[in-house]
C-alpha cells in the first residue's frame, strides 16, 4: 500500500501528467481561440495578442452573427439557417435512426434468403464518398421535385445515413439472444409486437449512439447542403461559410468565431448530453437475460 | 393435456447436404413426460423447435390430438416453451414477463392478475413479481421462465435444456421441482436434455436420438436394462457400460467367455443360453459397473455369478461407493466397489461379476443381440 502511495510524488509521475496536461492544451488552444476571440471588439482583435484575453468582453460578436451579419447578400445573420439546419438534421436523424433499427432487426433476427449478402451491400454503402452520389442524387431530387428543398435534404441524409445505423443495429441485434424471439413468437407476439416491445426497449445504448454519430454527420455536413439547397434552404453550414467568405469591408474576426461557436454548439450540446451512452453503446457486447 | 405424435419428421437445412432429422416417429400419450436426450448435434433441439414451429419441417407431420399443426405459426399451435438461457424479457418486471403472452392474446386485465398470481404462487415467486429479470439468481430466473409457460395453460409443454446453466446443486433442486409439477399438473412434457441423468430421472420414456435418427424409445428402466445397439448402452449410465470384445465358447457346463486379466490370468465367465448361435465367434460384452463388485454371499450360488482376482488400477471414491478400473482383455471396465471395503490402485481384489443382466452386442451391426 505504502508503494502505491508513494508514487504519487515521483518525478516520472509529474512528468506523465505534464505530458498529459501539454497535450490537453494542444487540443484545448483553437476552442479557446475561438471562444475569447468571439468575445473582443475588432479593435482588440486588431492590437492585442492572439491568446490574451479581451480588454473588454463584449457579446456584439455574438448578436450580431446571429441576427445581422452579412451571409452573401443577405443580412439577416445565421439564425434563419440554424432553425434550417435543425428543421433538416432532426428529421434526418429520427428517421434514419428508426429505419436503421429496423433493418438491424430484420438482417438479424429475421433473415431471409440473401439477407447476409444485402447487409453485405448496405455495408458498402459506409464506404460511398459523398462526391460520388452528388450526381445521381441531384438528378433524382430533381426528378422527384424535391431539389433546393429540406425535404429533399432530409432524404439525401436518410439515404446515406441508412447504411451507418443499420450496420450498429444489426450488430447491437446480433448479440441479443434468439430466444428472445423465439420466446416472443411462442408468446403470441408478431413481427412488430417483437420489434417494438421486446428489442426497441432493450436499444436505448445503441439508440444514443445511433443519434450521435447521425447528428454531427448531417448537422456538420456541408457537401449535400451546399448542392442540394440553396437560398432559404440553405443549413448553417453552408451559411457559415458564406459568412466568413463574404468580403465587404474589414474582417470580423470575433463575428465568424462567433458564428462558428453556434454552428459547432449544437453538436457539443448532444454529445455532452448523450455522451456516456456512446461509450457505453460502442463496447455494448451483449444483453444479460 | 394433450396428445403429439410426430410422423416420419424430416427436416434438412438449407444449404446443408445431410438431413438433420432423418424420419422420426415418437407418439406421446396425454400427460407424458418424454425426455429427448442425445450428444450435441444429434437434432434434437431441431426437432424441438420444429415442434414449436420456430423452424418449418421438410417432410412429415406433428399431429396433436389428431389435428395436424405442421404448417401452423408457433403463436397458434398452443405450446409452451421454456428455454435454456431462459430467455426472459429483459426490460420487463417479473409480472410483465408471465403476463405478456396473456397479454397478446387478448385476455381481460382482471383475469391476467389471478393468473399470474395463481403461477406466481405456484412456483414460490410472489415475492418477485414486480423485480426486473436481471435481479434474479438463476434458479429464480429459471422459475419465472416455467411461470411464463405455465401461465398460458398450453396444451404441450416443451423444455430446451432448461437446467443446463445452473450449478450443480440448484440443478438437483430444480430437477425434483419440475418432476414435482408434471406429478401435480399431469402436463405433457417433451424436455430435451444432454444429460442422461436428468433424462432417466425425469422421464416417463426416453427418446434417445444420435445423427437425427431416433436409436431406442423406452421407459428409463428399458433403455438402462436393454439398450438397443452400443450407442444407447454407452450414452446411458454414469460412470458407462465398459464394452469387452470376447469369444464365445461352447464347454460341458454351457455357453462361456474368457476374460484376461492385466497379470495374465483368465477368467471364465457363465453366458446366457440364447447365445447359442454365437459359439465360436466373436461379440461384444456389455457390463455395467454395478455388475463387478465385492464378493457378495447371496449371489454366490447363482450359476450366473462367477468370482476372480484382477489388479486395480485406478479407484476413485466416490462417497457412497469406490469406482476402480481393472483392465480385462485390454479394455479399462469399471467397477462399483463398496466403500466400507476400500482396495488402494495396484492392489488385487477380489471381484463378483454378475452376469444376470450383463447385454451382448453384435460387432458388425453393433445392434444388442436379443434373448
């Protein structure tokens, strides 16, 4: 016991922690950038030091990246495209969610002549870049009289989402035993009474990170929102970069922190909120009867 | 209650070049407790499954009280089910777990309550109704697993190996308890088992299956006392039958075989007159451990018990009685010895073989040739 406690004062101790604590502030150093840089006036951004704090805090950055800043020719801030980006990511989320947890259930626990060969190919879906469906997707939004439109942004991301929640669902579903199933079925249950009162319940970890890893793909996405919407449709994304790109006058560099730290808070806010069921999701092995 | 008869039950896999079930015919009387017990693979959790309809048969039919149910869903067939990893709902209470089946099938609120408290109260679960699953030791989960049977009232009940995952003692426990509730419900069982013990304890008769073929259907005492072929003989009874290869030979007192010891001498045993037909050649004897013991008084003038001394090359002590290997004719035999008399390894004994209920097995065909 005396050993444990003592090498809590070695030097080797001190050095692991520095090492740890330098590595922290590497990774802490453009968050805080960002943070007090939003926060100057653009007179301090232009006289002070790039670390130091504000001379004089000030939330200007902030209200007006929200609700006056200049995204090309508009000047109304990101606020309307961060509702835009809510409007499409949420949707996009539950459903993809909801459809990969059925799939999950079926490619598991019910499957079929070929089943293994379909997730197979679902599987490849993970692996499509983004550029390769930019084509055919614009022709079929057209088509389908969704282009421009959330609604068709929403399918885009449900589409290409599909694929990643299905693979965690049906890998969450695997290591549920079948008897779970099969002692439903013998119940009386059928194939949705299964889905939804026996295996949805028991999905709340891989629900978490299902929502997750579906909510920073499509809300950070800016590839599809840039094709696939335009104008009042746009997400915040898309709207950022047109904030920070738009060049008329003197850059305002606490308004584009500012308008960075909105886009990227939402994200930060599910995974604080959700974060201990990622974990908890990912390493999920299997499900004690 | 009820009556299943399974017809020529075939079922092959898809994809697979064997049959896993290879034409089997077992008719369950009402009320009958029958225990499918087999090495693993031997299909019998197929053919259980095919019974509850969780996987379809490619040939024959199951037919229960006269009505075929093969093509039926599980939900419609009326059978019960109660699985080895148990299989209970995991985000649902005790109460929820025995009510859920009730539940679906539509029945009124008020009579699900007196139900589950009637199974609850039956099999000592009261007190673990409103717990979740994952609070409960094994034998409790075990419990709530026959009261979610049981409370449907089906008409067949089916046991997958129900106590495999228990320890040892709460195995012994729960055996009597299930035995218990077939004497009082009167139910049929079909309960599939690897373990033979459980299955001669247990059963009413036995199905004992290997490769999807059904080898012998008996009572407990038929399949002990006269296995069909040499694969029932050494599947059934612990410690197993010991098989000799011997000759058999005609003398002036009638029909004998010869068995060499490790130190080699020679033992002449007395073997029963229908194998006549054998003399001279070559057969297989079955004995089973209780057939070699100590020197006993009573037995020694039957014509049928002979005595020998053999070296003891391994015992182990059981508690009750001492286990000891001798070696005859190059084969390990078992032997049960009395404890009171214990023999240390190495040593020579004294031994009694009773050949009243020793079997022969015919070495081509390895059927038990028969009286």
């Amino acid at each position: 016991m005396t050993d444990v406690v003592r090498t809590g004062f070695r030097p080797s101790r001190i050095a692991i922690y520095g090492v740890l604590l330098l590595a922290c502030l590497v990774y802490l150093i453009p968050l805080i950038i960002m943070l007090i840089t939003s926060f100057k006036t653009p007179m301090d951004i232009r006289t002070g030091n790039l670390l130091a704090l504000p001379t004089d805090w000030t939330v200007m950055g902030w209200t007006k990246a929200w609700s006056t800043a200049c995204t090309g020719v508009q000047c109304e801030g990101v606020k309307g495209y961060f509702w835009n980006s809510f409007k499409m990511t949420v949707p996009a989320v539950l459903i993809s969610t909801l459809l990969g947890a059925f799939n999950g259930y079926v490619l598991s626990k019910w499957k079929f002549k070929g089943s293994d060969l379909m997730f197979g190919m679902l599987l490849f879906g993970c692996f499509v870049p983004f550029q390769v469906v930019l084509l055919p997707m614009a022709a079929t939004l057209g088509k389908l009289g969704l282009a421009n439109t959330t609604t068709g942004l929403v399918l885009v991301h449900v589409i290409y989402g599909v694929a990643f929640t299905t693979l965690f669902f049906r890998n969450y579903y695997v290591a549920i035993p079948d008897a779970l199933v099969k002692a439903a079925r013998l119940d009386g249950a059928g194939f949705f009474t299964i889905f939804f009162r026996i295996l949805l319940p028991l999905s709340t970890p891989i629900f978490m990170v299902s929502l997750i890893w579906q909510f920073t793909q499509i809300w950070n996405d800016f590839l599809f929102g840039v094709v696939f919407a335009s104008g009042d449709s746009q997400p915040i994304t898309v709207a950022l970069n047109n904030l920070v790109n738009t060049s008329t006058g003197v850059k305002e560099y606490n308004v584009d922190m500012a308008a960075a730290m909105i886009a990227a808070l939402p994200t930060l806010v599910v995974y604080i909120v959700a974060g201990k069921y990622f974990i908890r999701g990912l390493t999920a092995g299997s499900v004690k009867g | 209650m009820a009556q299943l008869e399974l017809r020529d039950i075939r079922k092959t896999y898809a994809g697979a070049l064997d049959e896993t079930l290879k034409g089997i015919n077992i008719d369950i009387a009402s009320g009958e407790f029958l225990t499918l017990v087999g090495p693993s693979g031997c299909g019998k959790s197929t053919l259980m499954n095919s019974i509850a309809g969780l996987e379809t048969i490619t040939g024959g039919s199951i037919v229960v009280d006269g009505k075929d149910i093969s093509g039926m869903e599980p939900k419609d067939r009326d059978i019960a089910m109660v699985f080895q990893s148990y299989a209970l709902y995991p985000t649902m209470s005790v109460r929820e777990n025995i009510a859920f089946g009730l539940k679906i099938r539509g029945m009124p609120k008020e009579e699900i309550r007196q139900e589950v408290e009637r199974v609850a109260d039956l099999l000592q679960i009261s007190a673990l109704l409103n717990k979740k699953p994952s609070l409960l030791s094994g034998g409790q989960q075990q419990r709530v697993a026959m009261g979610r049977a049981l409370a449907r009232r089906p008409k067949i009940y089916l046991f997958d190996e129900p106590l495999s995952n228990l320890d040892a003692k709460l195995r012994v426990e729960m055996r009597t308890e299930i035995k218990k509730l077939h004497q009082r419900l009167k139910t049929t069982i079909v309960y599939v088992t690897h373990d033979q013990i459980e299955a001669m304890t247990l059963a009413d008769r036995i199905a004992v299956l290997k490769d999807g073929e059904l080898q012998q259907l008996g009572t407990p005492k038929e399949v002990y006392d006269t296995p069909e072929n040499l694969f029932v003989a050494g599947f059934m009874g612990s410690p197993s039958m010991s098989f000799i290869d011997v000759d058999v030979e005609r003398t002036e007192t009638g029909l004998s075989v010869s068995v060499e010891g490790s130190d080699g001498r020679t033992l002449t045993l007395p073997v029963p007159d229908y194998l006549e037909n054998w003399a001279g050649k070559r057969v297989i004897l079955g004995i089973r451990p209780e057939h070699v013991s100590q020197p006993d008084e009573q037995k020694r003038d039957n014509p049928m018990v002979t005595e020998g001394r053999f070296t003891v090359e391994v015992t182990e002590p059981t508690g009750p009685d001492v286990l000891a290997v001798i070696r005859l004719n190059d084969t390990d035999v078992q032997c049960r010895l009395d404890a009171e008399h214990p023999v240390e390894w190495g040593e020579e004994a004294e031994l009694m073989f009773d050949m009243r209920k020793v079997v022969f097995f015919d070495p081509e065909s390895e059927k038990r040739i028969r009286p």
